[in-house]
C-alpha cells in the first residue's frame, strides 16, 4: 500500500502488501519484499535490495553512493536480509568496485543513528546499538552485539558471536565468541552469557575457554598459540573457526588478557 505522498519510482520493483508512509522516496533500481513496512521520511536509493518482513523506520537512508572519493559511479547494491529492523536515521551505503555489494543479513536490528559504510558484509541475528559505526570493508560475523558508539576501522573483522562493549574503538579484528572492552580494546573473557542464551553446552562453553587461555593468556605469541591449540585440542567446528579466523587476519588480533592495576 503506496501512500498518495510517497514517491515511487515506476522502475522500482514493489512487492503488493509493501507499506510505504508518506513523504518516502523510492528509486529506481529498487527491490522490496513481501509484508516489509517502509516508515515516513525514507529514503531508498538505486541498488537497494530489501528482504521481506523488514521495518524501516523514518529518516533512514539506504543505498546511498559510498563516501568513498574512489567511488566511480560503478553499479553497486546495498542488500538487506529478511525480518530486518533498521532504525531511526540509520545510513547504509551501497559497495564499490571491491566487493560490489554492502549486506546486512537476516533477523538484524541496526538502532538509530548507525551507519554502516560500503562494501561492509555483515552477518545474521546482529545487533548494532545506537551509534554504531562500521567504516569501509568491515566484516561481521553472526549473532553479533556491538554496544552503542562502537566504532569499527576500516577492514577490520569481527568473529561471531562476539560482544564489543559500549564506546570501543575497533581497531584490531576482534576473534569469535569473546567480549572486548578496555582502550585499547582488549580480550576480557568469552561472551558466555551469549553463548548460553544461544543453547551453547557448558562443556563447548569451557572448550572455548581453553582456547582463549592459551591464545591469551599464556604469553605465547599467535603463531605459538596455534600450534599448541591444534596439537593438543581436539578439532571442533569452533576450535577450527577460531584458528582460520586469526591465520585470515589482516589487521592483527586485539590485545590479549590484562589486569589493571
């Protein structure tokens, strides 16, 4: 259901029981799924790619040309799984030559104010609280939480299932299943009450553990880390995840364990 005071493009391509508010603005080149809700003040630009079961809330903004100075005006998408929340003044923009695409997965909520920069490729059942930023060609996994005013640095990574408290300067990649804090940021322990909320077994709660002892807290370096991990660690999905996940790293790990005096 268009409202007589929202622009669609004819070029668009709208599912039929899509709601679209007054005063949105709907360009070409433009997909939006079944049962999503387009809020007032919207603004959907060329190359979105919107799921079904979406809301989409006033004064977002999705698919904008990247803040890129490289940007050559190449045919780029911004892409947004199913059941997706994105709120209030959120910005989202579409990719660059590099990956083509921006994605936030399924099941998402992006809180006001958030902005998530091109070619970012982000994950399903992530939460992003209010000012969260992710610069150019970050990564996330699934099920991540970052707490409000976390700011990601360009080509940074972030596991899954990892919580990156409120504030953090995201500098380093941040491994699967931890909790970062502290500035710099720093491992201070797994995030077992996500874990446990997600039907994670104590003893794949303490496996994870035992990893990050001797990847953190050991004083070996990751190189030696690793191969002790894989030399006495029986070969699990998430043993495995998190060695691939520190050999992929470009940007380097954040600091280990530390105590404060």
């Amino acid at each position: 259901m268009n409202q007589p005071l929202a622009y669609v493009h004819p070029q668009a391509k709208i599912a039929r029981n899509v709601v679209i508010e007054p005063f949105s603005t709907i360009h070409a080149n433009v997909e939006i799924g079944s049962g999503t809700w387009i809020g007032s003040n919207v603004t959907i630009m060329e190359g979105a790619r919107i799921g079904k079961n979406c809301r989409i809330f006033p004064g977002a903004v999705i698919s904008a040309i990247p803040q890129d100075l490289k940007f050559d005006d190449e045919e780029s998408t911004a892409i947004i799984g199913d059941n997706t929340t994105i709120r209030e003044c959120v910005t989202i923009n579409r990719g660059t030559v590099d990956k083509m695409k921006t994605v936030i997965g399924k099941n998402c909520l992006v809180m006001a104010y958030s902005h998530i920069a091109h070619d970012c490729i982000v994950g399903n059942n992530c939460i992003f609280s209010n000012n969260s930023t992710l610069a150019g060609h970050v990564n996330v996994g699934d099920n991540v939480i970052l707490a409000g005013m976390v700011a990601v640095h360009q080509f940074a990574s972030v596991g899954s299932h990892a919580f990156v408290t409120g504030g953090s300067l995201v500098r380093k990649d941040v491994p699967p299943y931890v909790k970062a804090a502290r500035e710099p940021l720093s491992y201070v322990g797994i995030n077992s009450i996500g874990l446990r909320r997600r039907g994670f077994s104590s003893e794949k709660i303490r496996e994870i553990q035992e990893i990050y002892r001797i990847l953190f807290q050991k004083n070996y370096n990751n190189s030696q880390a690793i191969e002790i991990i894989e030399a006495e660690m029986e070969a699990t999905p998430e043993r495995d995840e998190i060695i691939q996940f520190i050999k992929d790293s470009h940007r380097g790990i954040m600091k280990g364990y530390y105590k404060t005096s």
